[in-house]
C-alpha cells in the first residue's frame, strides 16, 4: 500500500517541503530507514539523523529548519509525534480494514449482526449472539451463546469469549485472551476433596477496553465482573471473579487480581502486582511493580513493596535494606567493644 507526500500531508493537515508524489510503503526508525520509508523527527537528540537518513519522507515539526542539505522530502506539522501517533492509528485502521465472512465458519441460530462485519475462518459464534456494526472477528475465535458484540470492536486471532458476555463499543480484545471463564469457586468437603461452586454470572466490559494477549477475566459467580470504560488490560494478566476495575485504570502485565476486589478510576498499576480478595483500592492510585496488596487502599496513595506501603516510606526503608549485612556487623562489633 502505497502513499505519496501530499496524500499523507492532507491526512495531518500538513506543509510538504520537497517532492509531494514522493511515495512511501513502509514505517521506519529515522536512523534505520531506507528508499520508500516514512519517518519522523520529533526529540532533538536524533537531528543529525535527517542529514544521512535514506528516509523517502520525514515528519518534522513546523519549526524545523535545516541547516544542512537533506535528500529526504519534509511534511511540516505542529506535533511531529502526535501526528506521527496519528498516522500510525490511520494506518492500522487500513491494515485491518476487512468485511465479510469466511468459510470454513458458524454462524449458530438466532445471530444478528451489523453492517461491514469481517468473520475469519474457523470462527464459531453461539446462539442468539448480537453484533454490532464494522465488527472484526479474526480468525479461530470463539464467540459463545448469548454474547453482545458493541459497535467497531476488533477480536484477533484466537479470542475465547464465553457465553453471556456483554461486550460494549470500540473494545479490542487480542489474540488468547479469554473472556468469561468460570471463576476460581470450590467449597472444601469434609473429606478433604473440593466441590465446584457453580458460576452463574458474566462478565462486561464497557466501551473503549482494551484486553492484552493471553489475558483471562473470569465470570462471577453471581452477577458480575465488570471492566468500566477506558481501562487497557496488558498481557498476561489475571482478574478473578466479581473484580471490578474504575474507568480509565491501565494495568502491566502478569498483574493478578483475587475475587470480589474493587479497584477504582485513573489508577496506574505496574507489572506483576499481586491484589488480595475482597479489598477496595481508591481512585488515582499508584502501584509499583512487583508489589502484594493485602488491605484497602486510600485515594491517591502510592504504593510499593510485598506487603506494600507507601512508596516514600518504602525508598527510605530500602537504604536500610540494602546496609543491613554493615548495620549488623556495626552491631556485633559494638557489642565486642562493650564486652
């Protein structure tokens, strides 16, 4: 797919300086770029770059003059990385830009769907599922009964979305992760072996949620685990039955989330962060990475440690974690000097 100078400049309402039919086919680093490569210049440390770039076209900011000759054609824009951010949002809208549904397939009794729907192959959806309009569903995904399917959502490859799922608008969903699995429910027998508390509720996620790969939400065991609006999920991470996650919460991978935990909006949570059950976490909060979080925590507190405390607390406490092997031998050489 190709594009020339003056067709991508109107994209980002930009000025060409150079050739407008230049053409380009591919994105590229500005110090890796080759013939046919777009490119951009936004931080001050790469300019040397756009002097021996091999770049075809460099988005650069409006105020960029060179101050040597260049080969490369310019398209001046008032944010380079924002309009570099936006052509690349463009570019995978094109990318994915399929429709219509591929055989082999099914498509169970009682389905509705909307307009520019793309269906891979060996994808099966359940009875009396609904989906919206210019829905992606790539192939091998699994779609069961019962599921609702918001407008300009994209499944890809191997998506697993159990029955009774309610899914809102513009969500994406990436490859293995799995939506609506039973939770981890088992009631302990008097003879020591475990029987299975049935999970009767759903899951739901609200508009704009992003799920990373391999990621799993369980089902509630009653009612349900709730992704609010705006929340990006990256991979690999765990939520456990009847969790609840605010609007806006990002949260890194190999995070995991223990049942009927509440965590609220515009919190920031790094990799690998464990939560126990049954807690509430505020709005605008701030987890390190690595860290257990074992009891309820405040609006706005920032957090770090297994268990974890406040974060200025902890980075005084690590000085003395790291001089303990001194602090002791300081000790036992007082004690020697005492004697």
């Amino acid at each position: 797919m190709k594009f020339t100078a003056s067709q991508i400049a109107g994209i980002l309402e930009g000025e060409v300086v150079g050739n407008p039919n230049a053409e380009v086919d591919k994105l590229a680093k500005i110090e890796e770029a080759t013939a046919g490569s777009l490119t951009f210049l936004a931080n001050p440390k790469y300019v040397n770059f756009i002097y021996s770039t091999d770049a075809t076209i460099t988005i650069v900011n409006a105020t960029f003059e060179p101050e040597n000759d260049i080969t490369t054609t310019l398209i001046k824009v008032e944010d380079a990385y924002s309009a570099f951010s936006k052509l690349l949002e463009y570019y995978n809208q094109v990318k994915l830009m399929k429709s219509g549904i591929e055989q082999p397939s099914v498509i169970s009794d009682g389905v509705t769907y909307g307009d520019n729907l793309y269906l891979g192959s060996f994808c099966y959806v359940g009875k009396n599922v609904s989906i919206g309009k210019n829905v992606k569903i790539y192939p091998n995904s699994f779609i069961g009964d019962n599921v609702i399917i918001g407008d300009d959502c994209v499944f890809f490859a191997g998506v697993r979305v159990y029955s009774e799922t309610i899914i809102g608008k513009s969500c994406v969903i990436h490859s293995g992760a799995i939506i609506g699995s039973d939770g981890f429910g088992f009631a302990p027998q008097e003879d020591g072996s475990f029987n299975k508390i049935p999970q009767i509720g759903n899951v739901i996620l609200e508009d704009n949620v992003e799920v990373g790969s391999c990621t799993t939400i369980d089902r509630a065991t009653l009612g349900s685990t709730i992704i609010r609006k705006g929340v990006k999920l990256d991979n690999q991470i765990q939520i456990a039955h009847n969790v609840e996650i605010g609007e806006n919460t990002v949260i890194a991978a190999q995070t995991g989330i223990a049942g009927s935990t509440k965590i609220g909006k515009n919190c920031m949570i790094g990799g690998q962060v464990g939560f126990a059950g049954h807690i509430v976490v505020g709005d605008n909060v701030r987890i390190q990475a690595q860290s257990g979080v074992g009891k309820n925590v405040k609006d706005g507190e920032v957090l770090q440690g297994s268990p974890s405390f406040n974060y200025g607390d902890w980075n005084k406490s690590y000085v003395h974690f790291r001089n303990l092997p001194k602090i002791v031998a300081d000790l036992e050489e007082l004690k020697k000097n005492k004697n």
